[in-house]
C-alpha cells in the first residue's frame, strides 16, 4: 500500500496559525474536530503530552512526529501541519521547525502505526522535502508530492520501519580518548568502527575494561591476586597512544533494512544480542536495538 493513501486533504493544512508545537497540535485536533468526529479530546490531548514528556518527538530535517496510541481513538488518523514561518521549536538537528505530522492510533494498532510513522519519517529524509513541500499550494499537492516519492507501506514489520539512523561510529586509527568522549557525548556504551562507511567491527565498555585488566581471569581464579599497579591509572596514562584498531572486536552481527523484525529479534534471543547493525550495499546505514524493539512496539 502506498503511503499517501493513508494521507486526506481535509487533515492536511498548509497553515499553520500556531507558533509552538502544542498549539500546532492542537490546531491539528481541531481538524478532526470539524469533521464532526466525537472523540475524547481531552483523553488524546493527555496520551499526546505523556508521550512528548517520555521523549522529544521532534525529529529533524524541519519535522515533528507528535503521537500517541491510546483507544480514544477508533481509527487511525494521520494529520499535517506546515508553518512557512516556522515554529518556535528547533529540531535535533538544529533546524527551526516547520512540519507537524499528528498521528493518532487506537491502541491494538501496532504494525501500521510503526510502519506509517517510518515511512513519513524517510519522506521528511528525502533531500528538497521541505523546499518542495513550502512550494504545495494545496493539500491535494502535498498528497501528490508523497505519492510521488513512491514510499508504500509494507504487510510486515521490517528493520527499516524501527532502527536507528543516526549510527555514532569510530574510526581504526581514533584513540581511545577519543572513543571515551564520544561514548559520554552520546550516552552509549559501544561505537561501531567504520572506515569509509564500511562496518568493520565494534568497540564497546567492556573492551576497555579488558584493555585495563588484561589478567581479568586471574583476578577471578585468585581473589589474592596482588595488583602492583591501579590498572584504569595506567589507562588513563596511555588514553592517547591506545588506538581503536587494538581493541575493537571484529565479530558482530549485522542485517539488512528489507529484514523481518521477527526474524531479527528470534536472532537476537537465540545470540543474546543487544545490538544489531543494519547495512545495505556494504556500507553501515542503521542499528536496531533490543530495546528500541520493545520501546517501539510498546510505546
């Protein structure tokens, strides 16, 4: 199914009055509203703001992602807003934004609602999106623009629909310095190791944990084991000389965008995997998370 048969004109507006993303969403509300839909707006309006509160929706490239699954709703609405001036919100990517796209859902709907959001999400992606878009002069013509891109909607969940984009990755020859302040600038506990976009191995907290303790085992077979040296100072002392390329592990597991969820996650149970990186044509475009599985389909 084609992602712009999910899309009415009537849901759509061009714009926007709002300034805010709040009002943006409750302007979109408003639509429904004129519809003469009887739902529980103040129900939906709560659902909207829990979510927002668990985690910013705004996603980038100009774009917010507001929703909720709550059964207020009995069908799955899709609603967009476009201010031109743009909103007073920035964007993760430091863009003003401009695009608020509410998608309501009741809440047995998972498959459609993950794959609708997933498909806007890599509409907004798609370079000129916004200049397009600000050139639309009716919703008929925004409706148009998506069908054009030619994004459908998948009878499965697949890995594209859930992973992660924005991949935080280290290089053969960074130290390990460097390895430490991208892990605490992006919260993380591994970085993939690339090299001109090929996936070559991982590095996470517990190779550098090895790294300080390489006679890890003794210390467990011989609680009296005696340490001469504090082994994390020693560390510390070489964080600018140790490099990437003699501590990263080159077994990993990866798949691919057109991968199943299922299959990927009876991978993941089976391996007792946390992490698995998605790549397309040789090169790393994504990673999916065990919790972003569960975080996904349950939220």
């Amino acid at each position: 199914m084609k992602l712009a048969n999910l899309l009415l004109e009537r849901r759509i507006t061009l714009d926007l009055k709002a300034t805010t993303k709040d009002g943006a969403i409750e302007e979109l509300l408003g639509l429904i509203s004129r519809e003469g839909i009887e739902i529980d707006y103040a129900r939906v309006a709560a659902s909207i703001r829990e979510r927002e509160s668990i985690e910013d929706t705004s996603y980038g490239y100009g774009w917010a992602f507001p929703h909720a699954r709550t059964d207020a709703v009995g069908e799955m609405f899709c609603l967009i807003g476009v201010s031109r001036a743009g909103l007073t919100e920035i964007c993760k990517d430091g863009r003003r934004l401009h695009v608020v796209c509410l998608l309501l859902t009741p809440s047995m709907i998972a498959k459609l609602y993950l794959q609708t959001l997933s498909g806007l999400a890599r509409f907004a992606r798609r370079d000129g999106t916004l200049d397009d878009i600000f050139a639309c002069e009716t919703p008929a013509d925004l409706i148009k623009l998506v069908a054009n891109a030619g994004i459908t909607i998948d009878k499965e969940l697949l890995v594209k629909d859930i992973m992660r984009h924005d991949v935080a990755t280290i290089g053969l020859d960074d130290s390990l310095r460097e390895v430490g302040r991208r892990m605490f600038r992006h919260r993380l506990s591994a970085l993939a190791v690339v090299e001109e976009g090929k996936l070559l191995g991982i590095i996470n907290d517990r190779d550098i944990i090895k790294a300080a303790l390489p006679d890890y085992r003794s210390l467990i077979d011989n609680l009296n084991y005696s340490i001469e040296i504090e082994p994390f100072e020693e560390l510390l002392k070489q964080q600018d000389i140790v490099k990437v390329s003699q501590l990263y592990e080159q077994e990993f597991e990866v798949t691919t965008p057109e991968t199943r969820i299922v299959e990927v996650a009876a991978m993941m149970i089976f391996k007792d995997v946390r992490r698995v990186f998605v790549v397309e044509n040789d090169k790393l475009v994504g990673i999916l998370l065990r919790k972003d599985i569960v975080n996904m389909v349950l939220r």
